[in-house]
C-alpha cells in the first residue's frame, strides 16, 4: 500500500513536470504571503484625499489587530500636501499630521517629502514631523518605487 501511494505521487510529479507551463495545475502555497508594496496615488493634492487615503491605510491597520503585517505604504509627498505637515499649519491639519504619524509608528504608511519642493517653497526641513523622510525628488522617487514593483493604492 505504502509503495503504491509513493508511485502515484512519483507518477504525478513527472507527468506534471512533463505539461507544458500553461498546461500545469494551478497550485498555491501553503501559507499565503502578499508582497506586494504600494504607493498611494495622490491626484488631487487636497486635505480631503490625503485624509480618504489615510483613512483607507487605517482600515489595514484595523484589519491586521493592530499592526502592520508587510511593507509600508508609501506616500511620496511632492505637491501642496508637503505644507499640511509643516508646524505652522499644524493647528488647521492637526487630524491629517496625527494620523499619518500614527499610521508610520505602526508601519502601516511611510511619509516621503520632496526636497525639491522644500527648496522652491522655502520649508526648512526641521519645519516638518520627525516620521517623516525627505528624497531629493519626489516625482523620481515615484518612478523608482514603480519600478521596484509597487502598485497604486
């Protein structure tokens, strides 16, 4: 019994093996891993849709009991969105600053500002939340965040 069953596994595996690549059963891994990596999307540059996308990470923090489970949601913040973070307008986007440093504690987001736009807009760095990374330029941080693989959130 113990023989016949090693066969047919045997026999299945090469038959298998044997099937061209678009002919071979589906199969998945026994413990699922999402690896995918995002970037989030930011169009509008407006309080509302930093605070809808915010809100959005949040619920993947809800969902997970707590804490974040893969990598960080990239939010590469090169537009009008950079001054919602600077101390002088904290009082006005207290809830959007708030939010994002507590998503980035959890790990659930990773906030990336544009120095480029710091420059040009005269925002000394020190202006800004300690969570938060500055990168030369945000528009080709995008591209090189695409081109590791991340995908819009």
């Amino acid at each position: 019994m113990q023989f016949s069953r090693y066969l047919t596994l045997l026999w299945l595996t090469v038959f298998s093996l044997s099937l061209p690549a678009a002919e071979r059963p589906e199969t998945s891994p026994a413990i699922a891993t999402d690896s995918l990596s995002y970037l989030a999307k930011i169009e509008l540059h407006t309080p509302e849709e930093i605070a809808e996308l915010f809100e959005r990470a949040s619920k993947l923090l809800e969902g997970e009991n707590g804490y974040s489970l893969g990598s960080p949601i990239a939010f590469v913040l090169h537009g009008p969105e950079v001054e919602y973070f600077a101390k002088m307008n904290y009082p006005e986007f207290k809830s959007i600053v708030d939010k994002a440093a507590q998503l980035d504690a959890f790990r659930v987001i990773d906030v990336r500002v544009c120095n480029t736009y710091l420059r040009i807009h005269n925002i000394d760095r020190s202006a800004l939340p300690p969570f938060i990374e500055i990168v030369p330029y945000g528009p080709a941080e995008e591209k090189k965040l695409k081109e590791k693989g991340y995908v819009d959130f």
